[in-house]
C-alpha cells in the first residue's frame, strides 16, 4: 500500500461488490456521502468526490485574480504583473512596467530591477514556483492563439503599461464586481490582496475597500482555504500545481498569473461540484466561514497574516 493510501479501520462492506471488508484490509475514497471502502482489488484511482449538480455558489458569476511580483513581502515588494479571469469569459491581463515609475514624480526614483520570479508562498509547506518572463507583447496572429482552458478565450499577452494606469483599471474592474457581491477566488488571499492594497496606495489610488459601498473587499473565495477544510486529512502538498493536479484542472504554465487565475477559478468550482456542504453556503457566509477556518489551519503558524489579507501601508527602500 502507498504510504499515501488510508486503510479502512473499521469492518466494512465494499462498495464495489457488496462483500465484507475486514478492517485494515480494504481502502478508502472518496463518496458522494463521505469515504467508502472498497477490496484493494476494486479500489478505483485516488481522487476528490465525484461532482453533483446541486446548486451552489459555483454557478454563479466568478472572478478570479492573481499576481506576478517581486517578492513575498506586501509591503515592499511591487506587482510585475496581473491577471483576471471569469467563469463568463473575461480575460485581462496587464504586465505593469515599472521602469516607468523612474519618471513619476509621484512614486520616486529609487526603483530597482523586478525579480520576475516569485509565485503566492504556500506558509504550509513553503513552496514558491518560479514565474516565467511574461513580458511578451500582444499576439497579432489571434486565430492561432492557445485557448485559455478556463475561459474558452483566445489567451492574448498584454503589453506593458504604466503601473498607475494598469492598477486603476484593475481595481475599477474588481469593484465593480464586488459590488454586486459576486465572489471573488484568489488562491492565498492574504499574498495577492494585502500587495495589491499596498500598490495602490503606492501609486496614490484608493484602495479597493475605499470604493465598495460597505468599505469591505468581500466575498473572496480562497480554494487553497477551501481544499483544506474540504479534504484536511489528504496527504501531499497544498500548491496550485498539486491541488489542480488532484482535481483534474490544467495548469499549462505554473506560476504565470493568467494560467494561475483560470486554474484557480476552475479548481473553486470544482471543489464546490464535490463538496456540496461548500457550495449550498451564501456567499456571504462562505466568506465569513474561511475566516474561522483559515483560522483553524493557521494555529501552528503564529505569524501568518489574516485572511482574506492585512492592510499594509508601501514602504519604500
């Protein structure tokens, strides 16, 4: 048996062939109703739940974001890059030229090279998967475009642009759809959302708590949260890579933010297909529900940053 195979504890009854399973002699996966034991003989492949069609939170409209940047730290570190991605088709993308903030005033001139090669830290096991150079201009030739397996969109390279510019048109677009209280997935909110806050007020615009109505940047939805609620027993990493990987989503080019965003809105729904205990919750209480549960996962890790994020004021080196 695989040392990361569970054996069943107790007798039991296969769930393939309706014969007794003594305890320790069979194996357990996934239900629709929970574990089912099975013959090692008639165990099929390791993996989540299978999906329903109940209704939940994960037919609705989401969108989901993520980030390229210099670092891990919120604070100091800038955004290279961003990515949008919604289960309605959108897809934006801006690559942030930072060199251009050499010339405004407004930001300073003690700018250093970006380090493109920082993904979302995973704080429980550590683990940072390289950016590629996603610098690349638009795409003339559209109709040989790669396909964005999250969207159905025709993947298109955005071309450098002004921070300021790129930061004011991604914020307007997140608020306007949380505005209308429709999830937002970031995978390890608390990365992606306190160094979007600090690069807004970096480059003197307000943040996104500033420009909803309730002074609030809610609902998100972190998968990365929501896996380990859902399956807190599983053995192996917690990455994007591995957790996609289990739930049978592509991740074509781990750690660019495009493919990085359209795999964690593919891994949301798929985690609330699975687990419909997830997905019957409002969307409001899923959002309060991760704060208690992120909470619970944090217990050994004293200093990890509040979930969804912790509002950091720029520091400039």
């Amino acid at each position: 048996m695989s040392p990361d195979e569970r054996a069943n504890a107790y007798d039991a009854t296969c769930a393939h062939c309706g014969e007794p399973v003594p305890a320790g002699a069979g194996l357990l996966r996934h239900g629709h109703r929970g574990w089912d034991v099975y013959h090692r003989e008639h165990a099929p492949a390791p993996g989540p739940p299978p999906p329903g069609d109940h209704p939940g939170w994960h037919r609705r409209r989401l969108l989901s974001l993520d980030i390229g940047s210099t670092g891990n730290d919120p604070a100091r570190d800038r955004i290279t890059a961003v990515a949008v991605r919604g289960s309605d088709g959108t897809a934006r993308e801006w690559v942030l030229d930072l060199g251009s903030d050499i010339l405004d005033p407004e930001v300073g001139s003690d700018i250093r090279d970006p380090r493109i090669g920082s993904d979302i830290p995973d704080p429980k096991d550590g683990s940072n998967i390289p950016d590629p150079n996603i610098g690349s201009v638009q795409d003339p030739d559209l109709g040989s475009a790669p396909q964005d397996p999250a969207t159905g969109s025709k993947i298109q390279h955005a071309s450098p642009a002004p921070p300021a510019q790129a930061l004011e048109e991604l914020a307007t677009l997140l608020t306007d759809h949380l505005a209308h209280h429709e999830l937002l997935v970031v995978w390890y909110a608390p990365h992606v959302l306190a160094t979007l806050h600090a690069e807004l007020l970096r480059h003197g615009l307000a943040p996104l708590a500033d420009r909803l109505p309730d002074g609030v940047v809610a609902p998100v939805c972190d998968p990365l949260v929501l896996d380990r609620h859902a399956d807190r027993y599983r053995p192996g990493g917690r990455s994007l890579p591995a957790v996609a990987e289990w739930y049978g989503v592509p991740l074509e080019r781990p750690g660019d933010p495009a493919s990085d965003a359209g795999a964690a809105l593919l891994v949301a729904g798929a985690i609330a297909a699975s687990y419909p205990a997830v997905a019957r919750l409002s969307r409001p209480m899923l959002h309060a529900e991760q704060v208690i549960w992120y909470a619970e996962q944090m217990e050994r890790h004293p200093d990890a940053p509040a979930w969804p994020f912790d509002p950091v004021e720029p520091v400039t080196d």
